[in-house]
C-alpha cells in the first residue's frame, strides 16, 4: 500500500474547463488534488481554449436550464475570489421562424424556469437591431441575462485558484498508462502518480485513455471552423451598440444553427461561427483545410451576406477548436462500468463551456462517492446500449 503522503485523494486527467473546474471543488473541499495536462499551459490544441464562449439558459432541455442557475452564480463567486472580471452581459437573440419548433420549446422553459426574456415581432426586431437584415418574417427571443464568457482568462483564473488552495497542476505530462486498482495508479512521460479515485476529463482524447481500461465511448471528434469577420464601420456590432450575442435556429438557412458574438476579441471583428464540423483526430486538429471546411465557411459567408451586411462577406481570420460529440450532445457523467472509481466526464458537444462549474461539482461528487447534486439519467453511460460489454 502507498505511503500516505504519496497518494493523492484524487488525479484529474485534462485540464480544459471540465477538468480545472473538477479540481477547483476537490480543492476546495480539502481534497490533496492532482491536476495533469500532456500539453504545456496555455495551449489551443482542445477545447477550452480562445477568449470568448456564450453563456446562457436558453436550451430545449429543462435540466440544463435549471442546471444553469448554480453556474451562475458559481462563476459570480469565481469572480469574487480571484478578483477577474469573467462575464460580460449582452443578451442573447435567438432567431427563428414563429412556428420554428425549438425556438418554442425553448419560449416554453424559459417561461417555465421563469427566465426573463422579450419575444420581439418582426418589426420590433428591425427597430431594436437595424444592421441584422432579417427577411423572411423571422422573430427573435432575447434572453437578457445571457452573455459572454472570457474562456481563456476563466482557465487561467482556475488553474490559480486550484495552485493557490494546495491542488498540484502538472504540465506537459501525457498520460501513458493507467492501472486501475486502490489506489489506483497512472503513469505519464514523467513520472507515476497514485490516487483514491481518478477523473478522465480529456476532451478529444477520452477513448485513447479509455481504451485500455476496456471502454470506448461513442465520440465523435470534430474539427471546428472559428471565424472572425471584419466591420465596415468600427463598433458597428461591437458593445457601444448594445449588440448582443444571437443564435439562429433556421435550419432552411444551413443545416446547423448559426452564431455570434459581438465584437471585442480582435478590434473590428465580430465572430460568427457554424455550429458543426469535421470529422478529424485530434492529433491531425492542423492538417491542411479539406473541401468539407471550405463549404461551410462558403455557409457562413452566404449567411454574413444577407443577414449582417455592415460585415465584409469573406473572414478575416479563421481559427480552430475541437467538439467531442456524443450522438445526442448530452455530456457523459459517470463512473468507469468496472471500476468505480474512475469517473469519466467527456461528450461535452461544443455546449458544456458555460456548464463547467456544475459539471465539476458532479464530478467531484462522483469520485468521492457523494450523492450527485442533480438527477445524471440524461448524462449516464448506460444510454448507449450495450456499450464496451464484450470487453469488460
């Protein structure tokens, strides 16, 4: 048996948001925390990365509204404590046709959660939002207490808090092996660590570090095209204009929804995104732009064209970011099916950013053998029939 002062009551694999929120409440809890990351701090290669990520309570889901309500404050209190502005109220406008299925559903538990938000007509959106060209009768939701999250400075700010409280953060250490057991033990470039539990927070890689302990979980890895477009007029859709970040559910517009937020990160330019990807590992996340990549910027183009005309059509810049989806984009929330003290947090489908406070909580509580805090049916493994039983 390990000597006590080698073993960590917990190591946290991947310290993306998902990862560095976990660690946050095992420290803060008075847990001995081990963070491992295999790439250098900071780095762009996953999914946390870049300044900027919508924060909202609009989903056609109950339980991520409800879900929403503690991460709120939760980042508020994270604001507190590091003294970092990581929030900026804008409001966010989701656009639709009034008869636009989701956009119903999301009015209904937006009503039923008690959420304030304006249904704005046709010409109530022209009047409030004269650079968005809207053509087709659309109508919009705005949600007011939605806004923009500083990705990158919540990660920093994280990583400090967990430093400053006693959680160990070690970078530039991949994980090679894994033997599960109590304690269980793991192995990087450096060196071998032992713990009481073990979370998998590892983004695009999950079913790599899975793998060998007998489990592939159904992900999809994707490849996201980030974009920024140029104003005409500087601020034209920036904060002194009172623009807030939107949403469009219009599917006869492109096949996925459409986003943005308003201009702040580069000077003049306002990021419009396309809510899908690319099949790609993550270790190829830089090979050379296929044609796939290039049709669906030619969507955002088409879309930035016809419907924010104070932007120039072609982007300015284009970046990239990784999704890990599961096949119906809710989150993984669980404990490894043979070991239960490997707790797996993955699937996060390029919307769990803003949930991460509330996602770390239940991680917490699933590697210290707590009750969760919230009902995980929707987040549990066992929906995925059949999954890894050959090979357990």
């Amino acid at each position: 048996m390990a000597a006590k002062e080698d073993l960590y009551d917990a190591i946290v694999v991947g310290a993306g948001i998902q990862g560095c929120f976990t660690a946050y409440h095992l420290v803060k809890h008075g847990k001995r925390v081990l963070l491992l990351e295999q790439f250098f701090l900071p780095h762009s290669r996953g999914s946390s990365h870049g300044q900027s990520r919508i924060i909202r309570r609009a989903y056609t889901e109950d339980f991520y509204t409800q879900m929403m309500d503690e991460c709120y404050r939760m980042w508020a209190q994270l604001e507190l404590e590091t003294g970092t502005q990581l929030h900026r109220k804008t409001g966010l406008l989701l656009l639709g046709m009034e008869d636009n299925p989701e956009l119903k559903t999301i009015q209904a538990i937006l009503s039923r959660q008690r959420v304030d938000y304006q249904h704005l007509a046709p010409e109530e959106l022209k009047q409030r939002f004269p650079n968005l060209r809207l053509t087709r009768g659309e109508v919009g939701l705005l949600e007011e207490s939605a806004g923009v999250l500083y990705a990158d400075k919540a990660l920093r700010a994280l990583q400090g808090a967990i430093r400053q409280q006693g959680g160990t953060v070690c970078d530039g250490e991949k994980v090679m092996e894994i033997n599960p057991g109590l304690p269980v033990r793991v192995k990087t470039t450096s060196r071998s660590y032992q713990a009481k539990s073990l979370i998998i927070t590892a983004g695009p890689w999950t079913n790599r570090v899975l793998r060998p302990l007998g489990v592939e979980l159904p992900l999809q890895t994707l490849r996201i095209n980030v974009c920024y477009w140029q104003e005409k007029v500087p601020g034209s859709y920036g904060m002194s204009q009172a623009f807030p970040c939107f949403l469009s559910l219009d599917l006869s517009l492109a096949p996925h929804p459409i986003y943005g937020l308003p201009s702040r990160e580069y000077p003049g330019l306002m990021k419009v995104c396309y809510h899908h990807g690319n099949n790609r590992d993550p270790e190829e996340r830089d090979c050379p732009t296929a044609f796939s990549d290039i049709e669906e910027v030619r969507i955002l183009s088409r879309f930035v064209r016809d419907h924010l005309s104070d932007l120039e059509p072609e982007p300015a810049i284009m970046e990239h970011c990784m999704y890990t989806n599961t096949p119906d984009e809710h989150f993984i929330l669980d404990r490894h099916p043979k070991y239960d003290n490997i707790v797996i947090g993955a699937g996060f489908s390029g919307h769990g950013f803003k949930l991460a406070p509330v996602v770390g909580k239940i991680l917490y509580e699933l590697s210290m053998k707590l009750t969760p805090s919230y009902d995980l049916t929707p987040f549990r493994i066992s929906r995925f029939p059949d999954l890894g039983k050959a090979r357990l």
